[in-house]
C-alpha cells in the first residue's frame, strides 16, 4: 500500500506528518529547524528522499536545508562535507546562502533597480525564499522563486546557486513593484510535457512564461483586470496569489488572484474569470484534483483587508466543471467562530486513487480529507501558523 508525506511548513519550525494509503493515522515529526520561518519545504520527484526547505530568520538570514532521508536528518549543501545543522545561535552561512542577483547587462538592460510604491526606483534587495521547485526528471536541479521577485537555479543540489536573468530583464521587470506581503516570487510550475516550459508568478507584477528554459520570458497577464492599480489591464502589475495545473493538462491554468479566479485554455496566453457563485473571490490557494483535471478547490476569504473566512465558516469550495459552479465543502470543517486564513502554498494534494486534499491554516490546524473534500478531519492542530503544505505519495 501506498504511503502519504504531507510537509509543512510553519512561523516556527517544518513539521512532517506520515501516513499509510488509509490516511486515518498519522505520525507527526517536528518541529525541524525550531523557532526558524519555514516558507517552504519541497521534495524531488526523482528521489522522494530528498527534501529541500527554506529557512529564514530575521536575525540569521536564508539559508537553504536539504535532507537525503526524508526528513529524518538536515543539512546545508555548500557547507564543508555537507555540514549538519547547529541551532540558530550557532548556525554556519554556506554556499547555499548566496543567492547574487545578475547585474550584467546581458539581457541588454540593466537589472539594478525596480519601482517602489510611490513609483521611485529601489534597489534589488534578496531577502528570502518563497517557493522550491525541485525538477521533474533531474536529481539534481532545483529552482528558487524569491522576494525581491527573481528565479534563481541549482544544478547540484542546492550547492550553488545562479539567477535566469531573462526575467527580471525583459523589459518589464523596472515596473514591478511589492503586495502586501513583499514582492515576492511564489509560484513556480514546470511542464511535465515540454520540458523547456516553466511558468511563475509574482506578487505584485503578473504571471509569465518562458518557453525556453528560462533565457527569454513572456507576460501572460491579457485579460486579467485589477481595479486599483493606474491601468486596470496593464501588462504588468497584477497581484497574482496562485497558479495551479494538472499535469497531464499543461495548457489550462487556473488562478488565485487578488480579487477574482481566473482560468486559462492556452497555456496563459489569455485569461477568463470563472469566479461564478463563490461567495467571495477573494483568497490566496488554488489547487486541482489529481486525476480528474476539471475540479478545482480554493478557500474564499472575506475580503482583502479581513483575512478570514466570511461569518466564520471554514469552507473549501470545489468546482467540477473547471470554474464557474462552485459547491462549499465544510464536512469536519468549523462552521463558527472561525478566523483563520489559508495561505498561497497551504494547499495540496496526493495522487491516491481517491485523491487527498490537504491545507494548513494560520490557526495551526492541517485538514486532510481522503476524499476528494467530501469529508474533513485535522491531521494535527496548535502548530504554528502554517506558511505551507505539500504532499509526496509514496509507493
């Protein structure tokens, strides 16, 4: 029988819950890295041994974390003979730390500046790592979405680190400028059927594309609309939350904006809102059943100031027809009182015959359900907030 990992990361540690293909037990191992953000845990496709997570603190910087056995043990890649790790007080900067971004004029444009809110020029300044994409068929490739908003590449597993500057370099990358949360690369999807095709978006700038490894890129922002920014249809300058696709269909996307749930038929190329009777399309997750690649599930949230379910009911909404009808899941979900948010990478789902769906919420609850989001428990609660959640389905 299968076996399921779910990773989560948390404001105070990564956490590793294990189950078998029944997913009614769980084991929790945690907290790893104690005390320290873990934006982002991800394990490879390749080797499902091998995890990378992003540890970040505001007193000790970013530091990248790798584990051969499944999380069982940690340690830097680039430090001398794979160093392990100390506590944070005595923690060593190594190699995989130094994310340097391009300032060559390669591209034919210089990369040392983007736009602030009131429109000036700031500097490109790293400060961590949102969201780690191992490669789909390469042990040893990873990629790096971070804040300020870049793509970075590992070919060694996470020894050394080097940007794609075709990103930040198109032409637009001087007009990004930050959400709320920073200006922040967060979602990364590689095409399981063309191997040169990578998407990413970026809070606050807009999806784009590159159909060539990443040496030249695209916005794929046309027909999206953002009220509140000067052009409301610009190329560039939506906020967009997240991107999710089913993998055997590379051409449709589904989008978590701002404000709206968006779909596209041609692989970004142009957008259409399929927000339908949503209570609200306001929210941060997307994600898309594993075998039936029509049903989508998000978490309304109340609004963009109120960051909690509206009148206090957790609900999961699902849609099998691809956007537009929407049913509310809340089977073992609190239906008052509840206030939590879920935020832009807390969604995943496992690829059991009966695909699992798994969120972690800023109240420290994961919910799991092992049935397409017919029925809900919490896995664990009382962690820390949860920041995100993936899922490996182990044969």
């Amino acid at each position: 029988m299968s076996n399921v990992r779910v990773l989560v990361g948390t404001r105070k540690g990564a956490f590793i819950l294990t189950a078998d293909g029944k997913r009614e037990k769980w084991d929790v191992s945690g907290p790893h890295f104690p005390g320290w953000e873990i934006y982002h845990l991800k394990g490879s496709a390749v080797d499902p041994n091998r995890i990378y997570a992003s540890q970040t603190s505001g007193w000790f910087g970013q530091i990248i974390q790798r584990s051969d056995d499944g999380g069982k043990t940690w340690f830097q890649p680039g430090t001398p003979a794979g160093m392990p790790t100390l506590s944070p007080e005595g923690m060593p900067m190594g190699e995989s730390n130094k994310f340097v971004y391009d300032t060559s004029e390669e591209t034919g444009k210089p990369l040392t500046t983007h736009q602030w809110y009131d429109g000036t020029p700031h500097p490109w300044e790293f400060k961590r790592v949102w969201h780690l994409e191992p490669s789909l068929d390469d042990r040893e490739t990873i990629y790096a979405g971070v804040e300020d908003a870049a793509l970075f590449r590992s070919t060694d597993g996470g020894q050394t680190w080097h940007e794609l500057p075709g990103l930040r370099g198109h032409g637009t990358g001087a007009q990004w400028q930050p959400g709320a949360g920073g200006m922040c690369l967060h979602t990364i999807i590689l095409d399981p059927a063309n191997r040169d095709r990578m998407f990413v978006a970026i809070s606050a700038a807009g999806a784009f594309r590159t159909d060539d490894g990443g040496a030249t890129w695209k916005p794929i922002n046309n027909g999206l609309y953002s009220q509140y920014i000067p052009n409301p249809t610009a190329e560039v300058g939506h906020c967009v939350h997240h991107i999710a696709m089913h993998p055997e269909h590379s051409n449709v996307l589904f989008m978590q904006k701002h404000w709206d749930v968006m779909r596209s038929d041609d692989a970004g190329d142009s957008w259409r809102e399929v927000s339908g009777n949503l209570p609200t399309d306001f929210g941060f997750v997307i994600d898309v059943h594993a075998h039936e690649p029509e049903t989508i599930y998000v978490v309304p949230i109340k609004s963009d100031s109120e960051h909690y379910p509206a009148d206090g009911k957790l609900r999961v909404y699902r849609s099998r027809t691809g956007g537009n009808e929407w049913e509310a899941l809340t089977n073992g979900l609190p239906q008052e009182n509840c206030y939590v948010n879920v935020l832009r990478d807390a969604m995943a789902v496992d690829t059991l015959d009966s695909c699992g769906v798994y969120f972690g919420t800023t109240g420290g609850q994961v919910y799991g359900s092992a049935d397409a989001g017919e029925t809900w428990a919490p896995i664990v609660r009382d962690l820390p907030a949860v920041l995100s959640v993936e899922v490996q389905t182990l044969k």
